[in-house]
C-alpha cells in the first residue's frame, strides 16, 4: 500500500483544504455547466441544414465531385457535408478544382478539392471552414450558399487560428512557428509535427511528455517518474523549463515536472534552433521548440467525463466541460479538471495529481481575445531518480524495471499558478496589431537523493546525501508587435515586427540529509530523517536573469505561393544575475547583446503535394568568463551561436505524407587550452542528420505515424585531444518510432494500436568509454466506441505500454542515466453528456 508522508514545511490542514478546494471546484464546474449545455441542446434554435449536420471532421463520407470551377467544387462539398465554408469571391476567381471522388473525412476531400489551386483553408469551428486566397479581401463572405455582408478574419490574424487535423486525426496540417505565426505544413521551411488532442487522448497520455514519444527525433531524457521532465532534439538538450504555452514562454506549467495533457489541444515540436523565431531561451535550449496549444471552446457544447486506471493502484478522474455564448457565440469558455492519486508500478513509487484550467476567448469582428488560467499540483512520493557511473567501470545492465533505488519517503511535490492573456486588433483588413503577457508561480518542496553514483558491476552505490530544498519561481513574459499581409507588385508579403521580453527570479533554500551506501539490484534504504523540509516562503535568491528582443521578418511569395522566401532577424539583449546560495550577494552574470538572423525558401513546383525547402538559422546562450585558473582570468565572451543548416522535401498524398530532411547542426563550447592555460570558445559538437516523417491514414480504418532519425554526432573540437572524433554524450544514432491503428472491420467500433519504438546504442561520456546498449520498447492497446440510449458515444481504451517489461537505461546529454519505466497497464472510459 502507498505510505503517504506530511508535507515537509506544510501544515497538514492546507493540504486537505487544497484537496477539497480542487474537487469542490470540479463538482460545481459540472453542475454549474451540466444543466447549461443540456439547455442550450434543448433551446438553442437548429442550424440552417445545408446537407448533413451530423457529418464530423472525423466521418467517412462518399464524395463525387467532378473536377471544374472552384466555387461549384466547394458548392457540391456542401451539398454532401452541411459544412459551412467561408470565402471572398475573388478566392475562387479563375479557379479550377481537380475533384474529388472515393471515401474521405471532409478535411481530406477538402484537402484535395483546393490541390493545386493555391487556396488554403483553417477550421474556424467544429464543421466551419474559412478559405483564403493570395488575393482575398474582404468585401462580401460566402457561408455555404448563403451570402452576408461581413468580414472573415483576416490571414495575419493568429487567435483562433488552429491548423485542421490531417487524414487520420493524429496530427495537424501545421502548427506555430513562431513570429511567422501558424503556417501550413507545406509552406513551412523547417520540420514539424504537430500532436492532437484526439492522439492525447486515444493514447491514453496523462503528461505531455508521454505525447512526446511519439516523435522520431526527440528522445525522452527524464521520465515522469523521476518527478520532472527533459528532452532532447536532433541530440541537443531541451529542457522542460523552456516550453512554451501559446507561444509564451515562462508560462507553462513544466518547470522541474511535466504538464498535464488534459488541457492541451496541440503539442507542437518545432526542430532545431530558434533564435529568430521565438528569441533565446529562458533556460537557453538551443535545438527545438516544444510549444503547448490549449483547448478552446468549440462551436457545440461538450461536457465529457473520463475516469481512468494505471497500475497498480493509480485511479482519477478527467471532466472536459465547453460552451459557447452569445448571440453569433462570441464568447466561449472551455474547462479541465483532472484529480488523481494512488500507487504506479514501480516500487514504493505514487503520484497525485491535480489540475484546474480555464481557457477563455472572445472574436468579434474586429478584435480576437483569449486567456489561459490554471493551477496544476504534481506529487511524486519514491521518485526513482539519476546514475552515473565512476571512471573506468562499464555500465552495469539495467535492474528490474519495477526496482526503486530511491526511499519510500522521498518526495517531490510542485504546485504552480500559471495564466496569459493575449489579444490582437485588425488595424486595417491588412494589418494586425498583437500583444501579450503570461507568467507562473511555482513554489517546490523536495526530499531526494538525485543522483547515485554507480562504483562497480556489482552495482554497488555510493552513499551521500539526500537534498532538502524548498523551491520559488516567479517568471513573466511579455510581447507586442504587428503582422502584415500586403502586396508589392507581383510578391504577396507576410510581414511581422514585434518586441519580447521575458525575465525569471528564482529563490531556493537548502538541506541534506545524509544516505547510506546501497546497490542497484538490491537496495539499502535510510531511516526517514523525520526533519522538516526548507520551505519555498523562505527561500533566497539565486538567479536574476531577463532577455530582451526586436524582431523583423518578411515572407516574400510570387506565382501564387509557389515560391517563397523568408528573412528576418532578431537583435537580442542578455542580462543574467547570479547570487550567493546563502547570503543572496551578487555572485556572478553576464550582459551582451547579439543578432540571430535566418533565411529561408520553400519551393512548390507542383502546386501544393509536394515541397521542398532550405533553411538557415541561429540559437543563443549566454557567453561565459574566464575562471580564474585561466591566463586570461576575467575576460568575458559573447552569447554562442549555435548555426543551422537544412534542407528537405514534403509529399503530401492526400491520405499520408511522407517528409525527409537533411540538416547539421554546430553547438560552440569553451575551454581552457591545456597547452597555453588560455580560456577560449574553440570546442564544437556537430550533429548531422537526416530526419524521416510518415502519417496518416493511407486507407480508410488504418492510420499510421512515425518515422526514423538518424544522428551522426562528432565532437569536432575538445579539451581532451584524444576525444576529437568522437559521439557526442546521449545521441542515439538511429531511432525509430512506428505506431499504427486499426479499425477492425470484423467488429464495428473496435480499434486495435500498438507502437514499436527503438534505439541504438549511444555514450554517456565523452570519452565513448562507458556504452550503454540500445533497447526496443513494444506499446500495445484497443478502444471501443458504442452509443448508449440517446446517441451519446462511449469509448473505452486499454493499453499496456512496455509490453514485455524490457528493463534498459535511458541517459540525457549531460550522461545522467535513468531506469526506463516498466510495464505499465491503463485503463479509461469516457462518457459524453
């Protein structure tokens, strides 16, 4: 049974009003918007019925659409879905359609409806659909075969715009990237997968780094289990404290744990630097962007309920409540709540978990608003923490997977407040002013023993101390600028010019504890110190930093979107403060300033199937100072520039598309010479590589995701001579990820999955002396979807993920290794009202 241990610094009673508070909240939300939705069902006028109302984005339906004019193309897509589609009359102006025929979800038959027309769409609703043109404007919109007088938002505009799902639900034609705001899969000119609420939720992910896995070129470096999450990409470090929200940073519930997916529509991995697209990072990851997309409220009310299981004794529950009011449903509201608590698989390990979120919006015409408010606790009791491995021993194999090498009474706990607020105005039809602030507090208490050191092959470990912290962050993030969309002759321009600013403070006080000697196989527990923990209300100040940026950037595009060129840059100003751990004097920083252009073009020559594209752009970190040891002790270097090359090509089929990229990227390090004593930025890690995408659903009832990475990675330049040449720390040089689904054809309803993930050996020291073997992980499962009386769906999932309970070690790009998680049995109903 789980031993629950006080809160360290924590009056008991706070954590049972916290409790309460969170399930109170949760019931009231039900009742308050239970009886709203069922009266707005019942009261609510029906829809104009153009066609078939019923007919979602995820329904199969026979289309016969001869090729001919674009307007009577999407006239006749009408006819046969009741879907409403928005467009300017010059959108479809000369504009031939090749058809479509066969069954389809009706953003497939969309999809190839516009195939070579230049026309792009966006789903502004659940079976609403905006199209957009290089010359639309915005005299006079069509809704289905009713024309009105009006405005469609315009192309620049970004709140609200979420790219539709592509063929098989699992991921969206696009995504965020960056100051260039959403773009089509197609006209991106870097590599991006974009993960769908319904992937989340059929997959049966509780934290989004669980949605992350299902990424070829991201390799999960910190498991939830260990009570925080890291990745890396292209086999660089990013860390968690660097995810976005919106495109925020500082906002997301991620520092030192991991987010809870319930709230989450789109999980966006954008690959490789971003310098100037999002600014540097707050905790300066140079090789991705993982960027969270919250729910919203849809056009139709939704109130869900969904309990569910994990092994051994892990049971929660998730209610997903939406609506939308006013009379054309301007303003919509959108809640997720989620508490869960009890035992997992590993040994002597539970967590609990609680989660309130709000996403509010309000559109008008004119103006488009949203907000983001939430509160998320995350507490791992037994976190199964990190190992390294003393010089010249070899690493050991992997114990039981089900094995804690940490005690039952350590812990983990976080609770943080998070919020944003943005909004954007139509200054004129072709341009769009924007602005946004968001933030997090985050207060943390920890008993853990965070790292062991491995001695022998036996598995002896080292003893030490345990680590007693109390934890504060406070992190705010602005930005401001416009987005225009003009002509100049014969180029379409998509301008941008903005401003950020973002700045964290984080506080800490410390303890120990100290730790017997154990082993890895059969573990030696401490006694509980049974001493309070330092509380994060008197912690002190430990780092001050704050980074400013100017961004500028212009998409130029000729031939209807055929070709298209992007360049911009960003001028970045760096300032980061560090104190002394007891006394909070000023210990240290580093000021200076630094521009990251990048220049970009993307090639159609057949229409919009297939891409190609090449890119270059820029990361930072903070430069660094001689240490005193060195011959030039004092002397202050610039930010690094990490610089990337790419290049690739995209063929979307319709149903799948297929991606391959090529790229190299070159991370900058110092050192001091052994030789000269001087202290310079002479060392490198180069990564290059080739990245491979499939998804889709090339039938109908089968639908595929997945790819393979491949990573060369070299130490190009070292301290160490003999180092030269060689793989850099936790850079697997292959991985592999295919999952798939199937819907039985024999059984309605029943849809069987599995995913097979692998990969190859890689080091865990620069010297390539200590090997860790590569390993494959099997994940199985199966949902049933039924209506009960009244035609509300039903769907329950199962799920075994590590089917065969492989024990192996993971290890992060600083050569901390971790236990993969063992076999893992979920279970979840969920229940539409």
């Amino acid at each position: 049974m789980r031993r629950r241990r006080d809160l360290k610094g924590e009056d008991e009673t706070m954590t049972t009003i916290r409790r309460r508070f969170t399930a109170t909240l949760l019931t009231c939300t039900a009742l308050t918007f239970g009886p709203a939705v069922q009266a707005a069902e019942t009261a609510t006028p029906p829809a104009v019925q153009l066609g078939q109302t019923d007919v979602s984005e995820d329904s199969q339906v026979d289309f016969d659409i001869p090729a001919g004019p674009l307007a009577a193309a999407i006239d006749a897509f009408i006819a046969v879905t009741g879907w409403q589609v928005g467009y300017t009359a010059e959108v479809a102006k000369n504009r031939t359609s090749p058809g479509v025929q066969g069954s389809l979800t009706p953003t497939a038959a969309l999809q190839r409806l516009l195939s070579g027309t230049s026309v792009t769409y966006r789903m502004t609703g659940a079976r609403t659909v905006a199209l957009d043109g290089p010359q639309a404007s915005d005299e006079r919109l069509t809704l289905g075969t009713v024309s009105v007088e009006g405005r469609a938002m315009p192309r620049q505009a970004e709140i609200g715009k979420l790219s539709p799902a592509y063929a098989g639900g699992q991921v969206a034609r696009g995504g965020q990237v960056g100051v260039l705001g959403t773009k089509d899969m197609m006209d991106t000119p870097f590599t991006q997968n974009s993960y769908t609420s319904k992937l989340i939720q059929n997959q049966q992910n509780q934290h989004i780094t669980e949605t992350l896995r299902n990424d070829p070129s991201v390799v999960v470096n910190l498991p939830v289990h260990v009570g925080t999450s890291s990745f890396s990409i292209r086999g660089f470090d990013v860390g968690n404290y660097d995810i976005l929200l919106n495109g925020i940073p500082n906002v997301a519930p991620t520092q030192v744990t991991s987010m809870s997916a319930e709230s989450v529509e789109r999980v966006e991995v954008l690959r490789g630097p971003s310098g100037m697209l999002k600014g540097m990072a707050p905790a300066e990851s140079i090789s991705g962007v993982i960027n969270v997309v919250p729910k919203r409220a849809g056009e139709d009310p939704l109130m869900q309920f969904s309990p569910d299981y994990t092994g051994s004794s892990n049971f929660g529950g998730h209610v997903d409540l939406g609506r939308r009011f006013g009379d054309a449903k301007e303003f919509g509201v959108r809640f997720n709540g989620v508490y869960r608590d009890g035992d997992l698989p590993i040994d002597h390990q539970s967590q609990e978990t609680q989660l309130a979120a709000f996403g509010l919006d309000y559109r008008h015409d004119r103006f488009r608003i949203d907000a983001d408010l939430g509160y998320q606790v995350n507490r791992i009791d037994g976190p199964r923490q990190l190992f390294t491995v003393a010089t010249g021993v070899d690493v050991p194999a992997a114990p039981d997977a089900t094995t804690n090498q940490n005690a039952p009474w350590e812990f983990i706990e976080n609770q943080i407040f998070y919020g944003s607020l943005r909004g954007e105005v139509d200054v004129t039809p072709e341009i769009t002013a924007f602005a946004a602030v968001g933030g997090h507090r985050r207060h943390m208490t920890r008993q853990v023993f965070l790292q062991r050191t491995i001695n022998n092959s036996d598995g002896d470990l080292s003893a030490g101390n345990v680590t007693q912290r109390g934890e504060a962050l406070h992190a705010f993030s602005t930005n401001a600028g416009a987005r225009a969309e003009f002509q100049t002759g014969p180029i379409s321009h998509q301008m941008v010019a903005g401003f950020d600013f973002t700045t964290r403070v984080w506080l800490a006080s410390r303890g120990s504890y100290a730790a017997v000697a154990s082993n890895l196989y059969d573990p030696t527990y401490s006694s509980d110190p049974q001493t309070g923990t330092p509380s994060p209300s008197n912690a002190q100040k430990q780092q001050d930093n704050w980074y400013r940026s100017y961004v500028l950037a212009d998409t130029l595009s000729i031939m209807d979107g055929m070709v298209q060129v992007t360049g911009g840059g960003r001028y970045q100003d760096i300032n980061t403060t560090s104190f002394n751990r007891n006394t909070e004097a000023l210990s240290g920083g580093f000021n200076d300033s630094a521009l990251t252009p990048m220049a970009a073009i993307v090639v159609k020559p057949w229409g919009d199937q297939v891409s190609f594209y090449a890119s270059y752009i820029e990361g930072l970190q903070s430069g660094s100072t001689a240490p005193d040891s060195a011959a030039n002790a004092g002397e202050i270097f610039p930010p690094y520039v990490t610089k990337q090359y790419e290049a690739g090509a995209k063929w979307d089929m319709g149903q799948m598309t297929a991606t391959l990229t090529a790229y190299q990227v070159a991370q900058p390090s110092a050192f001091t010479d052994p030789t000269t004593n001087v202290y310079d930025v002479d060392g490198e890690q180069r990564h290059r590589g080739l990245d491979v995408n499939l998804f889709g659903e090339p039938t109908e009832g089968i639908r595929i995701l997945g790819g393979v990475s491949f990573i060369d990675s070299e130490l190009t330049e070292t301290q160490t001579a003999s180092n030269i040449g060689n793989k850099g720390v936790g850079a697997p040089r292959w991985r592999f990820v295919m999952g798939g689904e199937w819907d039985l054809p024999q059984v309605e309803g029943l849809t069987l999955t599995g995913r097979v993930t692998h990969l190859t050996s890689t080091f865990r020291d620069t010297a390539n002396l200590q090997k860790i073997d590569g390993h494959s992980r099997v994940d199985i499962g199966a949902r049933y979807t039924f209506e009960r009386q009244g035609g509300e769906p039903i769907v329950v999932r199962a799920s075994i993920e590590n089917l065969f309970n492989t024990s192996f070690w993971g290890v992060n790009t600083f050569g901390q290794m971790h236990i993969g998680d063992p076999r893992t049995y979920k279970l979840s109903a969920s229940f539409d009202f």
